[in-house]
C-alpha cells in the first residue's frame, strides 16, 4: 500500500493539513511550534482505493537535545518508509532557509516531492507559489488547510500516485485499547516494546506524547489497535492552551475505546492521582487492566508469579474500585512479563464480548434468590422475573461494558449492599475478568404494586 508522509519545518500547518486529507480531527493542532512529536497515521479512501498518509512533526536539523535527536529519527523513519512527501511550506512567511535544507534533506533521501504551500488562505494569492519553485521540485500546490481551499485538488493528486484497490480494508475491525497513565509511566515504551520498533518517541522528560497516537498490532491472530495517551497531570499543574487541550483528547481516547490498560509506575507505587486516574476509568464503565510498569527498577526484585500476585494485592488495597481489573507486573525496559500480560489482554478481550443467554440468566438470578433470599425494604421483598442482556455486535449494546436489565417487581426493592452480594455470585458463575458491570433494574410489565417509567441503574 501507498505511503505518503507530511514533513515541513515547525508550524506549517502540517497537522491541520493532515486532518483536512483525513476528513477528521486525528492530530493535535494548536498554535505553537512542536505541537507533533509522534508519527500519526491515517488510511484515507477513495472508490475503493486506500492510501496510508502520516503526520510528523516539525522538522529541525540542530538536534542538541536527546528529545530534539528523538524527534528527528522518527521524522527520518517516516520519510524512509514513504512512497511520496507532500513537503508543507508557509506561504505567508515565504521561502525560508530551513526550507531549502529540508529540500536537500529530502533529494538526498530519492524521494518523489510534492511541495504543498500552505496558508494561502484566500483565492487568487497562487502568485505566492513562485519563490517555491528555487526549491526545485516541479510539482507545487497552492492550499488553505485552514479555510479549506485546494484540498479537493489535492486529494485527486494524491490518489493518482498509484493507491491500491482492495476488497477488504487493511485496516480491519479491531479492539481499541486506550493506554493511560501518569506522565512518563511508560506507556510509549511499553508499546514499542510490544512492536518491536520506536515506533513512538521516548524520553525520561515527562509529557513527551502530545497527541493520541494509534498502533496496530496482532496477538494470536487478534487485531488491537493501542492508543497511547498524553499522560495525565494534577489539574493544578496544567498550564492553560496546549496542555488542556492535550489532557481533553486523553480523556476522549478513554470514552472511544474498548478497553483501557492503566499503567503505573511500579517504582512510585500509587499515587493520589493514580487513584484519580482510575476513578475516571471508573466513571467511564470500561474494561481494563492494571500494570505496574518498571519493576526491574524494584529493590525488592519479586519472581514474577509473585509479582503478579503481590500486584493484585497491592492494586485491590490502594483502588479497590476497580477490583474486577486484573493486574500484571512487567518491565517495558527489560520486556519481562509480556507472554502474561499478552494472553491476559485476550482473556479481557474475550470476557468484554461474552454474551450470555437469557434463560441461563434468569435462571441464575431465581435459585441464588431462593438459596439467598433479600432482605425486605419498607415490607417487600425483591422478586427478579427475568434477566437479559443486552449487546450489539461488539457485545456491549451500546454500553461500555457487559450490561444487563433486570425485570423485577420493584426496582426500589434492591438495596446495594445485596446488589454487591449478587454481583459475586454473578461473577464466581459466569466471570467476566476485567469488566466493570452494568445493570439495569426495570418494573415488569403488569407485577408490583407501583408504577415506575424509568430504570434504577446501579452499578460496580
């Protein structure tokens, strides 16, 4: 499949140009040089023809940082692996000399140019293209990324390069697993360790990801796509712009994905916002796991059976919330642990879409009634008619996480002491590992005495 990469100094527009080509809002845009850090990519259709194009960031060549040198390599790789550059330059500041030395950076590389200039944001401003051509390519774009103008043009371009037609998509439906974390937990480098590659940029200086960065892998024979998250400050540590912008997509990536790994500095050990972080996994109903991250770091060295049994102690004392996440020890450095966190993540990945049958339901809820039965509330006693749960073809109907409604005589009957009690029971018979649990008390049709139009949710 075609490649095609973004490169351009710093503030070109290049992430603006990006989500215009994609037709949505994938990468990060604020005003401010260095916004892109990470490799972004999106596969953009056409009549049954797909591209691949990648966002990268602002491309500088006086590296005198680690996290400057970092940068420029995945720009590199970038270029490297890419069919064709679409080379952004700002057409209001005109010609720069970076510009020319991205230019000879890029014939050096033998790669076919577009150069695209960007900012012309009103028609008729096609005369500011001309300085363009000093830079010696011969194909030359005149756009507005921001107003949307030559993006049509532009796209009927980058379709004639030779995208290829297929039947299937090469992006098949996958579970989307949002990493989330502390600044500089690890999350970066736990997923290029599971990839094999630097596939995102990694450095000891916290908040190094700013966007959510998307990276598909296969386990057994399972497509997941990771997301891997900004990491979540103190709100009183967040500067205004930029970085409240960056925490609000974090927080989306956790509403849009199926599953969320939580990963915690080992070393740390659990912090307040730690446990701030989990509650927002909490509130947002989604399956998850726990990792310690960084336990080669650990004084105490454990075996890792004993690390994961200690992890799950520890996990269930400190955020006993979210109990029904199973946790897992590793070290992302060292890749200790991973054939375990693996085949865990497709235990969690199977329980999220189990569906259970309706008469097996009922069935449960009538003998543990009978063998437990509830204590009475204002005089009556809570009777469940039938169960069911409800799904789509994901498995969660809609939900977050496995939900099921509950037809009873009266909803206020149930107390959440003997709802806690009941969600035991539920899980010792039917598990659901990983997944938080939603039920729905709903007044049967023609039983109980009252006459009640809504559900009583409650939930763990």
């Amino acid at each position: 499949m075609k490649t095609i990469a973004i490169v351009g100094r710093p503030n070109v527009g290049k992430s603006l140009l990006f989500n215009r080509l994609c037709g949505k809002e994938i990468s990060l845009v604020y005003d401010q040089p260095g916004v892109t850090r990470d490799r972004i990519v999106c596969c953009i259709k056409k009549e049954g023809k797909e591209i691949v194009l990648v966002d990268t960031g602002g491309l500088v060549f006086d590296c005198q940082t680690d996290l400057a040198k970092s940068l420029f390599d995945q720009i590199s790789m970038a270029v490297e692996e890419a069919h064709h550059i679409l080379f952004v330059v700002d057409g209001r500041t005109g010609l720069l000399p970076l510009d020319k030395q991205i230019a000879k950076f890029l014939r050096e590389k033998h790669k076919a140019v577009t150069v695209v200039v960007n900012k012309l944001d009103h028609p008729g401003m096609e005369h500011f293209c001309a300085e363009f051509a000093n830079l010696g390519f011969e194909e030359i774009f005149a756009v507005s990324a921001a107003h949307n103008l030559g993006i049509n043009q532009l796209l009927e371009k980058i379709f004639s390069l030779g995208a290829e037609e297929r039947e299937n998509p090469i992006f098949a439906p996958s579970t989307r697993i949002a990493v989330i974390g502390q600044p500089n937990a690890g999350k970066s480098s736990l997923i290029n360790s599971l990839i094999g590659e630097s596939r995102l940029v990694v450095h000891e200086e916290p908040g190094t990801t700013h966007d959510a960065v998307e990276v598909g892998i296969e386990v057994c024979g399972v497509p997941f796509t990771f997301i891997d998250t900004a990491g979540l400050k103190k709100k009183n540590k967040l500067q205004e712009g930029l970085e409240i912008k960056v925490s609000g997509r974090t927080v989306h990536s956790i509403n849009r994905s199926h599953l969320v790994w939580f990963i915690i500095d080992g070393q740390k050990g659990i912090t307040l916002q730690d446990k701030k972080i989990g509650g927002l996994i909490q509130k947002a109903f989604k399956p998850c796991m726990v990792i310690l991250n960084k336990i080669d770091l650990l004084e105490d060295r454990l075996n890792l059976k004993e690390g994961n049994k200690k992890g799950m102690l520890y996990v269930q004392e400190q955020l006993p919330f979210l109990s029904y996440a199973p946790v897992v020890v590793v070290s992302a450095e060292k890749k200790w642990n991973f054939k375990t966190l693996l085949s865990t993540l497709l235990r969690v990945d199977q329980e999220r879409k189990k569906r259970i049958p309706t008469h097996r339901l009922t069935q449960f809820f009538q003998e543990t009634l009978n063998q437990y039965p509830p204590p009475q509330v204002q005089g009556k006693r809570l009777k469940i008619y039938y169960a069911t749960q409800i799904y789509d073809k994901e498995g969660s109907g809609g939900s977050p996480c496995p939900t099921f409604i509950l037809f009873v005589n009266n909803p206020n009957c149930i107390k959440e002491t003997y709802q806690k009690f009941l969600e035991k029971q539920f899980r010792q018979a039917f598990c659901f590992r990983g997944c938080p649990l939603l039920w729905k008390w709903r007044k049967a049709e023609g039983k109980g005495e009252s006459s009640l139009h809504q559900d009583v949710i409650l939930s763990r």
